[in-house]
C-alpha cells in the first residue's frame, strides 16, 4: 500500500473515531473513567503515530478503541497500546491471515486500576543475581533483593505478583522463565510490540494475570486484566463500508482531523494552563507492529 493511501485509511480512521457517532459509544463505555474528549484525542494521537494499523482491519481498530474506553484507559504507551497481530479469517487447512488491532493494557494501567479500587499491586521481574526466597505453609512470603545497583543482575529467570485486598488478605502467584515463555508461545502475537519491545513488562503481567483468575476483582479491574484474552474483531458498530468510500471524503480531511484534535485540546489549556504534550514516536517494526 502507498504511503499516501495508507495515510488517508489512518485520516479515516481518525475521523470516525473523532465521530460523534463513535463519541457518544465511547462515553457509554467509559462510564465517567476519563474524559470522552480527552481519550479521543489521545486514541486518534495513537492512530497518527502508528502508520502500520493504516494495514489494519478497521473494525478491529475501532473495537481495541472501544475497549480500552471500557478498561477505563487511554491507549497513550504507557497505560495500554494498540498493537497488532495476524488473524487467521480463513480455515486451518487454508489459512487466510488479516491484520487485526489488539487492545493491550500495560501494568502501569492495570496497577492504576487497582488502585483506585482500594487494591494495591505490585509486579517485579527476578533475574539470575537477585537473591530470591519463596516460602508456602501458614504464613508464606516471597523475600527478593535484587542486586545492588549498577551490577550485572543477569538474565530473567522468572516473575513474581502480590495482590493486597482492601480486607487485609494477600494473594501471590510465582513463575518461572519456562512458565511464562510457554504463555508467550500460546499468545496470539508472541511477537507483538509488547512482547518484543518491552519484554519486562510482559514477563511482569503474566503472573499478574494467573493471580486474577483466583482473585476476587472489580469487574472493570477484571476486564483489563484479561483483555488479551478476548477477540475484539467486533464488526457490529463500525460503519461497513467506511474505508471503501476514500473518493468521496474531502481532500482536507487531514486539516479536519488536525482542527477537531486543536478544537478539542485548546479548552483543557485554556482552563488548566496546562501544556498538553502527545506521546513520542514509537520506531516501527516490520514484523511486530504497534
């Protein structure tokens, strides 16, 4: 696909996430978390920024948009991403892939939710050098000291969570390298951005996610956890035949989507002061793309 063509599948892609349409189920599924307007200009920053989901199913984008409104999260890279991944649309016998988007929360997220639900987390990766205790029996802990700071802490050899109840109660969950690369393997985008940029943090979720199945969670708290767990290739609300219809939207549209994105930024300055910064270009990559 030209880079002018796929340009203008991102340009529409913003303009129906920036919809009033697409506005009014987003505020239905954030539910007061976030400012509609504010998650819509930081989802359509997202679009902007990442070319490669100009290759993407539509629909699959707006449905990771929409989820993301419901977890209560903006997609800006460091509370969740929008990522990338092959579908197979066709048989097992006579394999047809498409690239679908992939709502992925990240733990600073997840851990935000927790938090506001009364909950705290915390999620640590061990590496070969730390010294790492794990007791069970009546009163189990995990004791891990990771290496003084500016020594060879190794390579990761596992990861570890702790959920703490508003009632006092502690939940833990350990894994080891081979446990969670086995997760990693059964994914489906073992090579997604989150798995392959930001390998730590993967490794962080995975105990993180086992945990939840055994703890009793808020279901908003719930549905972040698993999103990774769900198909979003919802094509139900997304117009159909939207990115089929390029010669009949303006040319400007570029200038439309860049005055909505300045219409809906310049009230949040003009009332907080506040300078309003988007999130910094992510590089590329051709074979996991974000």
């Amino acid at each position: 696909m030209s880079k002018s063509a796929d340009k203008t599948r991102l340009d529409l892609m913003c303009q129906h996430v920036l919809s009033e349409a697409m506005k009014r189920q987003i505020k239905a599924e954030l539910a007061g978390a976030i400012d509609e307007d504010r998650f819509c200009l930081t989802a359509v920053t997202a679009i902007k920024q990442n070319p490669d989901l100009g290759d993407a199913n539509p629909q699959s984008v707006y449905a990771a948009v929409k989820r993301a409104a419901h977890d209560g999260l903006l997609p800006d890279g460091r509370e969740g991403v929008i990522t990338i991944y092959n579908r197979n649309m066709g048989t097992k016998q006579n394999p047809r892939y498409e690239k679908h988007a992939m709502w992925q929360p990240m733990i600073y997220g997840i851990t935000k939710l927790f938090h506001k639900n009364g909950m705290t987390v915390d999620t640590q990766v061990v590496y070969k050098n730390d010294l790492f205790e794990q007791e069970f029996g009546d009163d189990p802990k995990i004791r891990h000291i990771p290496t003084k700071l500016g020594e060879d802490r190794g390579p990761m050899v596992g990861a570890y969570a702790i959920i703490k109840a508003p009632n006092g109660q502690v939940f833990r969950e350990v894994m080891d390298a081979e446990q969670i690369e086995a997760i990693r393997e059964q994914s489906k985008s073992p090579n997604s951005l989150g798995w392959s940029k930001f390998t730590s943090e993967m490794w962080r979720k995975s105990p993180l996610r086992r945990l939840a199945k055994r703890v009793p969670l808020p279901e908003r708290v719930r549905s972040a956890v698993e999103s990774e767990d769900l198909d979003l290739a919802d094509l139900e609300h997304a117009p159909p035949r939207l990115l089929e219809q390029q010669s009949d939207m303006p040319a400007t549209l570029s200038k439309v989507v860049g005055a909505e994105i300045a219409r809906v930024l310049k009230p949040a300055q003009e009332q907080t002061g506040e300078v309003i910064e988007q999130p910094p270009e992510r590089a590329s990559d051709e074979d996991n793309v974000l």
